[in-house]
C-alpha cells in the first residue's frame, strides 16, 4: 500500500507516513517507541480534528476500539491500544502489509484475471471463522456481546504479503451491539446489504452469512450477483434475490459450491446457514487445503502487485 509522508511523531508513535483517509479518520503507518509493543509497526488511526467536539463521532470512535480490543481471533484486526493524545482520539491496530480485497479484485478485473477457485474458498473460509468468533464474542464479564459486523465487503478484508488473512472495521457493528435502537436500516455498503436488512428488520448474524456469500461471489466471477445504476435499483435486484447462477460465469466452478452459495443467498435469512461457522464447515471440503493456503495467497498478491 502506498505510504504519504507525514509529521513524524505523536506522543509515543513514530509516524511514517500517511497510508489513507476516511469520512472520520485517517491512518498512519507508524512505530511504537515505547511501551508493551515498543519497536512494532502499526496501522495508526486517528479521528478526524474536526469531528474532535462532536459527541457522535466520538462515541462511534471509541467504541469501536473498546468493542475491537475485545475481538480476538487470527483473522481479525487486533486493536493494541487506544485512547486519547493531544485532544486526539486514537487507536493502533495490526499493520498488514499488503492489501485489502477490493484492491485486489479492481487490479484482477484490470487484467481479466480470474482467480483460483481454491483461492476463494479458503479465503472466505477464514472470513466466516472470523465473523464466527465476533458474533460469538462475549464481554470479560462473560456476557454475550451480539455483534453483527454489518459491513462485510472487500475493502473491509486485508490480505498481508504473507498470506495473513484479516477483517476489519467494527465501527457499525459497535452501535449494533451496544443500542438496540439503531439496528435497523442500512449502515454498510448496499451491494452487500441482505435482504431482510433492506426491509428494516432486525439485524442478526444472517446479515453478514448473506455479505460473505455475495463476497465468495464476486471472487469466484469478479462481478456482483446484484446490480443497477444506483442504489435504489441495487436494492431491488437484492429483494428480487435472483442473481446469475455461478456456473453460468464460470462453469469449471463445482455444483457442490454453488448449492453453498444457493443456501447462503436464500432470501429468507431462517433458510441459511444457521451460524457463520457452519458456512465456513461447509465450504472446508470443497477446496484442496495443498492449494488454498496463506503461502497461494501471498502468491497471488505478490504476482498481482509485485513484491
């Protein structure tokens, strides 16, 4: 990923560079000087100055770090400390070097590359076990946190050169969990929006079996199984539930996968997999585990990007 130069430290981060910058934060790529994690390199973010006053913002900001740094799991972005320096809301996650799966699949379609299907399943498998483990995440108290990401999408999937295999951004699924009040509508990105979530029902780990589906989709065919040329007409073509079969894009797909993909895109979220783990078993057997692994994958990042 690109890297901007930027101011060089703040309170015990040594700032490298500017790596992007969203509707309320921006991200830096920086190295602890000091501390538990002294000499690590971190993905640094930092709200926005001008959201710095606004009651809102900063509640969405620190609970995503306090709701994040109680997520573990391999395949999720670990926060490692948060707070404030400076008037300056911050928090300092896992760094990947590497790239998240929208980059990804914008330089495949560039090049007309499909990619290999044992590549898609193992990649969507480790994404399942990680919203298993967040929608199973309890508090230290032990009680059940209810977390639906709500924002599963390729820009919210980070793949390292290595091959590590990470989700983010669990700044929607804070307020999911934490105000029953705001769990309807749409927060994430339509494309990935299910069914029941575009008719103002309640949000339940179903949402995000039905994004990681429409994610394993747009992998294995790179293209979206719902379309139109704004969001109005993504809505309907979702509520429509009648995407391309798999295998009339790309026939050397199994049957077996699409009958998985069939059962996760069920409009009716009671006819999916019951839990996001029992997706990720599903598609276990369907891969060659010798080729979907984490050196293939930083294979094909490396081929896709260079080194």
């Amino acid at each position: 990923m690109s890297v901007q130069p930027a101011q060089p430290s703040f309170g015990h981060f040594e700032i490298v560079g500017r790596i992007g910058r969203g509707g309320m934060a921006e991200v830096y790529k920086a190295v602890v000087r000091d501390g538990a994690y002294k000499g690590r390199t971190v993905a640094l973010k930092r709200l926005l100055p001008e959201y710095a006053g606004n009651d809102q913002y900063v509640d969405l900001f620190v609970g995503e770090a306090d709701l994040s740094r109680m997520l573990r799991h391999p395949n999720i972005v670990e926060v490692l400390d948060s707070g404030s320096i400076e008037d300056t809301y911050f928090m300092a996650m896992d760094f990947i070097d590497g790239r998240d799966l929208g980059a990804i699949l914008a330089r495949c379609r560039e090049r007309q590359i499909l990619l290999p299907v044992d590549f898609a399943l193992f990649l969507v498998q480790k994404l399942l076990e990680a919203l298993d483990a967040a929608h199973k995440a309890v508090s230290p108290s032990g009680k059940p946190l209810h977390v639906v990401h709500c924002d599963v999408s390729p820009s919210n999937l980070f793949i390292s050169k290595t091959g590590e295999i990470k989700l983010g951004d669990f700044g929607i699924a804070k307020v999911r969990a934490v105000d029953p009040s705001r769990r309807n509508g749409i927060w994430g990105k339509v494309h990935y929006a299910s069914p029941e979530l575009l008719r103002g029902g309640d949000v339940l780990p179903q949402a995000d079996i039905w994004a990681a589906a429409v994610v394993l989709y747009e992998l294995l065919t790179l293209c979206r199984p719902f379309t139109g040329e704004s969001i109005e007409e993504i809505g309907k073509d979702i509520l429509k539930a009648d995407a391309p079969q798999v295998t009339w894009l790309r026939p050397e797909v199994p049957e077996a996968v699409e009958r998985v993909l069939q059962m996760a895109l069920h409009p009716d979220p009671d006819q999916r997999f019951g839990d996001a783990g029992t997706f990720a078993m599903a598609l276990q057997p369907l891969y060659n585990e010798l080729i979907g692994t984490p050196l293939a994958i930083a294979a094909v990042v490396r081929g896709l990007f260079g080194a």
